[in-house]
C-alpha cells in the first residue's frame, strides 16, 4: 500500500494517439479524470495514516474514509487495465495464443464470447465490462462491475477491461450509442496485452 510519504502516480498513456472511432480530445478528458483517482486514492492513504497516527481508527471520519478505498483504488487501477488493452487499430487475436484457446473452450466460439461481452457492456448502469480468469479454475468469465468495485470478484484476474461509464465516450458518442463507443473499444484492443495477462 502506498503511504503519504509515496503515494501513486498518475500513468501516461501516449501510446494510444490516434484510435479509432475514440478521439484525442475524449481520451484527454478520461485521463484527467483517471488522475483525479489516482490523486483521491493518494488523499485517503494520506488522512487515514494521519487519523491511525493520531489513534482515531475508530472514529466515523475514518470508516468513512475506509469505505471509499474499493471505489477509488478500483477507479484508479480498472482505468490502468483498460488503457494498457488498447492501441490504435487493435492489434488481432493470435488464433494459436493460449487466450485464444481458451476463449473457444470456455465459451464454445469466439463469436459467442465477442457477442456475449459486447452484450454485458451494453447492461444498463455504469460501470465495467470485464473478462476475467479464474485463478483457481482457470475458467474464463464475462462481469458487469458496477462503479469500479461493486461486482469485482477477489483474486480473478481482469484480462480484457473494457469502461462503460459514460464519461469513457460521451465527447464523440451520445448517452444513448454506447453500443458504438463499444464497437469503436472492440476494433481497438491490443490482444497481445490481454493474453499477456492470462494466468498458466
């Protein structure tokens, strides 16, 4: 955990100029808003060292603080997964990969799981389409997070994050296109990056 003497710092993410269908302008935008978890997280490690240091661990100002954590830490680390799985044009699926295998196995065909994950990101609410991994069974499942934390599963591990708050694309889309914002996300994953992050 980060302490107020360290903390964490907001990520660059250059490498995604030029996406498709997601403009420069809109990704500006969503990463000022990431820093803004980045620099909340930091905030809370901060005063609930100083209520601890100060013996106040069982105050409601520090349980208030407490119950923030999932939202931003979530917010901040769920925001590094989805830029990191893009780049401009994506970058296809390596039909021989393990990930790609075991998307087949875990549901039947990829056109089953690209349908089905589209299709959870389309749910209503705001949050998170996420696949993640098993790590006990190793079996590959498609979640909706709500805000960052609600629904996210204790050591799965997230392989393909996809945000589907508003704010990830209403300056190109309207509130009601998120089906085209998703379909814009779907042509630029980097595959490589979200087999890279598959368990053996």
């Amino acid at each position: 955990m980060a302490t107020a003497t360290t903390g964490y710092t907001a990520r660059t993410f250059s490498h995604l100029k030029g996406l498709k269908g997601i403009s420069d302008a809109q990704l500006e935008e969503h990463f000022k808003l990431y820093a803004g978890y980045v620099n909340n997280t930091n905030t809370l490690n901060q005063k609930v060292e100083e209520l601890t240091k100060a013996g106040k661990s069982g105050t409601p100002e520090y349980g208030e603080l407490k119950r923030r954590y999932g939202f931003e830490y979530c917010g901040m680390v769920l925001h590094e997964y989805y830029f990191d799985n893009m780049t401009p044009g994506g970058m296809a699926i390596d039909q021989n990969s393990k990930l790609y295998k075991k998307i087949c196995e875990c549901f039947w065909d990829w056109n089953t799981f690209e349908t089905d994950f589209k299709n959870v990101g389309k749910m209503r609410g705001i949050g998170w389409a996420i696949l993640f991994q098993d790590p006990t069974t190793k079996k590959l499942s498609n979640h909706f997070v709500a805000d960052h934390e609600i629904g996210n599963i204790p050591g799965y591990k997230p392989i393909l994050v996809m945000d589907v708050w508003e704010h990830a694309y209403i300056g190109d889309y309207k509130a009601t296109e998120r089906g085209k914002y998703i379909d814009a996300f779907w042509g630029n994953v980097c595959w490589k990056t979200a087999a890279s992050r598959l368990l053996d």
